[in-house]
C-alpha cells in the first residue's frame, strides 16, 4: 500500500507490477526505470521525474501532482 518517498534515487529501478497505491512519491528520480504494471492509483507524485520509464499498463488513475506535460506522456 502507500509509502512515502521523498527525495529519494530509483533511477532504473524495476516497479514491474509493484503496488504504491496512495503512496507519496515527491521529488522522487524515476528515471528510466520500469514501471510495467505498477499501481500508482491516488499517489502524489509532486516534482517526480519519470523520463525514460517503461509505462505500459501502468495505473495512474487519480493520481495527483503531475505536470501537463507527464500527463500528456503518461
């Protein structure tokens, strides 16, 4: 379920079908990382940067503090 991440590196980190719902992802460096299936429904992802990620599948549903330019993305 939810976990804060604040200011925290997982640049290539695999998420492959992990579940963060409702976690608080701020400021977090995604970058390049796998996110395949993962579950970020009602997370905060303020200031978090995804570049690179592999997002097929993934949930985003709900989620809060993205960019219009991540949403356009993602």
């Amino acid at each position: 379920m939810g976990a804060d991440l604040i200011v925290v590196a997982l640049k290539r980190a695999s998420l492959f079908s992990a579940s963060r719902e409702g976690a608080v992802l701020r400021d977090t460096n995604l970058v390049k990382s796998e996110l395949r299936q993962t579950n970020l429904q009602d997370t905060q992802l303020i200031g978090s940067d995804y570049s690179g990620c592999r997002l097929k599948g993934a949930c985003f549903t709900d989620a809060e503090g993205l960019t219009c330019q991540q949403k356009q993305w993602l």
